[in-house]
C-alpha cells in the first residue's frame, strides 16, 4: 500500500488547532535556539582569546600609598630588588595595567601631527624594566626598549610623550597603519603632536577588557615610562608549582617595608580571566539550559499530540491494517506527519531567527547570524520530531487491526 499525502493533509485540517500549536512550538525554538547557540558560541570564542601574556606564570600585586611618599620612584625600586629576590620568582616588573584588570589607559595614535585627529585608539601600557621578559609577550619585529631609554614619568617635560625615545606596538596596530610593510623605524603620533618612532612589535596584546576590542578595536602600545607604584601594579613571572608560595611571601615581604602603605592580595591572571568571563559563563550556562528546556517542551508537546492522534485515529489506523497496510506504512505515515508539521514550524522559525538577530544587532551591537546556524538549527529540530514521533507512532503500528476494528 503506497503512502499519499492526501489523507495527512486532510487529517490536518480537521485538527487545525493541535497542529498549528506545533507548528508554532517548533518555530518559537527554532528562532530562540538558533541565536542562543550563536550567543554561546560568542562568548564561549571570546573566553578563549589568548591575552599574549603566560597568564599560568604571572601574578599581579598592587600596593597603595595611605601617605604620599616623598620618592615613590625610590620606593619602588627597592620593591622591585625585594620581589625579585624571592625564590621562585623569575621576572618582575611594574606596569600601569594587567589583562583582565580593573583599570584600563587608553589613548588616540595617529599617523599625522594634527592635534585632535587620532587615526585609532589604542591600549597604552607603561612599563618598566623587564616588562616584555616578565609578561612573556613575542617580540616579532624590531627590538625591546634599552635600560636607557626608560623614563619616570614625571620626567617628561613639555612635549610629554613625544619626548620618549620610541615605542613598542602590537601586530593589529602595525598592520593598520602599515599594511604589507616592516613597521620599525617608522613615525607615530601618540598623544603629542611630536612623533615617536617605532622600534617593535609585539605579537599579541589586547585590551585591558577583551570586550573593548570590539568598540575600541584591538590596537595596543607599549611605552617605556616606569610608573612607581602608587601609580600601577607589579608583575611577577613566577614557577608555575610555586605560584602559591610566591604569593605569600611577596605579600609578606612588602609588608615588612613600611606601615604607610597597604598591600593588596595577590592575585594570579588566570583568576584575574577567571573572574573577568564569570558574567559570561553563565550566561552561557543560563542560555544553555534555556535551550535544553525548549528542546524537552517542544518534544514533549510532540509526543503529547501524536499520542492523542493516535487514540483518535485507532479506528483508521485499524482499517488500514485491514485493507493490507504494513507496521512500516503506519510508522512511516505518522513520522511523515510530523516531519510536514515540523518543516512548516521550522521554516517560520528561520524567518523568526534572522528577525530576532536583527533586533539584536541594532540594540546591542551584536554581528550577523551566520546562515550556517539555521540548517544546524533545522536539522537539529527535525531529528528531535523524528525521535518524539517514533514510540506513539510505533505504538499506532502495532495495534492489532481486529481488536481495533471490533472496539
């Protein structure tokens, strides 16, 4: 016995009410799904962007001042010998701000001297002695800063930034302002009208907030001005097995120096990540869960209506039987059904998914849905009818076709 689709689409029109109540299941999940899984997929491709720091090896330790210190600068020297004295630590340096941080410098880079003009704005980092050894950053082009090209910012006279000896940039920066080209040696303006000269660039380094990136864009410099501490925080590159040890000991020993400053507790990049993604991880956990429980609904409606179509048509599923229909024709009938109503729902859906996606994009700035999301989405949701169909439609096959026609 051939199956037809008459007989399918003239039972959905005596049950229009069930079967457009799937449908729209099946589209709203479809339209929700779809962005959520992207959403997840963004945040989950954000928390994996490298920061170009050995994060499992740095610890940040920040000290503030209760009293204004005649020499900071002094002060900070002698914390430095201190802290590298330690065992276990490799590298240590100061540094204006850390990956994942709270504070966050930023400044306007230009290829011309027009004030007010900066071509793009870019992470500054200050950092002193031993910055690019502790951080662990790769140096792909020109060279790090000499000792004697460090500067106290207080140093720095009426050219302010222009009169520092040259800078370090990152690969995004250099590529934007000198595509195909070898970016050392040649001249920026970084907040000064006066232009400095580029001696190398760093592989990667982004923004203090990975998520300015995408409002601010990924350029980065690195300037060879020694802030004290008072004015940033130290970094220290530690043996990974003695992170722990290291960290007590560090905070002891700057204790020990004086009782007008208060020491923080340190705290190692990999929490500084930890703690910058934790909105993100849930929610990633939270749109997760949220999928997981359309996707039980939507089965769970499908199962309920094939289960009431079934006892509702036992009679006709009987006289098929009768007439010479086989379990497979049954079966197959009823996941054909399902697989009609769940293309219709779905093809809603996709319709409902790139809406949804351009809501989002205007309010909050989010990128294009990819298409490829939507067959995922597709398939996905067609799969699950399928599964929830088979028991009620196996159930419907097997119905003994005497007993059903007798009853």
């Amino acid at each position: 016995m051939s199956l037809h689709l008459g007989p399918i689409f003239k039972t959905l029109r005596r049950h229009k009410i069930a079967a457009g109540l799937i449908v729209l299941e099946v589209a709203l999940s479809c339209a929700i799904i779809c962005n959520a899984v992207f959403l997840i997929g963004q945040r989950l491709t954000g928390m994996e962007q490298p920061s170009g720091f050995v994060e499992e090896e740095l610890v940040m330790l920040q000290v503030n001042a209760i009293r204004k210190e005649a020499k900071p600068e002094a002060a900070t020297q002698r914390d430095l010998a201190l802290l590298r004295a330690l065992p276990g630590v490799l590298h240590a340096t100061v540094t204006n701000q850390v990956p994942f941080g709270g504070s966050s410098n930023n400044g306007g880079v230009a290829t011309s001297g027009e004030p007010g003009r900066p071509d793009t704005n870019a992470a500054w980092y200050l950092m002193g002695d031993g910055w690019l050894q502790t951080s662990g950053l790769r140096l792909i082009a020109g060279r790090d800063f000499l000792p004697e090209e460090y500067r106290d910012p207080s140093s720095l006279g009426a050219d302010g930034l222009g009169g520092i000896p040259g800078i370090i940039v990152n690969r995004a920066l250099a590529e934007k302002f000198f595509p195909g080209e070898s970016a050392p040696g040649k001249v920026v303006y970084a907040g000064s009208d006066k232009p400095v000269k580029i001696v190398g660039v760093v592989e990667r380094l982004g923004r203090i907030r990975p998520a300015d990136e995408q409002f601010n864009g990924p350029a980065a410099v690195l300037l060879p001005l020694r802030p004290s501490y008072d004015m940033g925080v130290y970094l220290l590159r530690v043996a990974p097995a003695q992170r722990d040890a290291v960290m007590k000991a560090a905070k002891l020993a700057l204790q020990q120096q004086g009782r007008h400053r208060m020491v923080e507790a340190p705290v190692s990049l990999t929490e500084l990540r930890s703690r910058q993604y934790a909105q993100d991880r849930y929610m990633a956990w939270t749109l997760g869960i949220v999928c997981l429980v359309l996707l039980v609904v939507t089965a769970l409606g499908i199962i309920g209506l094939a289960n009431f179509w079934v006892r509702q048509r036992s009679r006709m599923i009987g006289t098929r039987r009768a007439l010479g229909a086989t379990r497979g024709q049954i079966l197959r009938y009823f996941q054909l059904e399902n697989l009609l109503l769940s293309a219709l729902g779905i093809a809603l859906g996709m319709v409902a998914a790139y809406a949804i996606n351009l809501a989002l994009m205007l309010n909050y700035q989010l990128p294009r849905l990819p298409l490829a999301y939507l067959p995922v989405g597709a398939l996905a949701l067609l799969a699950l009818g399928q599964l929830a169909v088979l028991g009620p439609a196996r159930r419907a096959a097997a119905l003994p076709p005497v007993q059903v026609l007798r009853g």
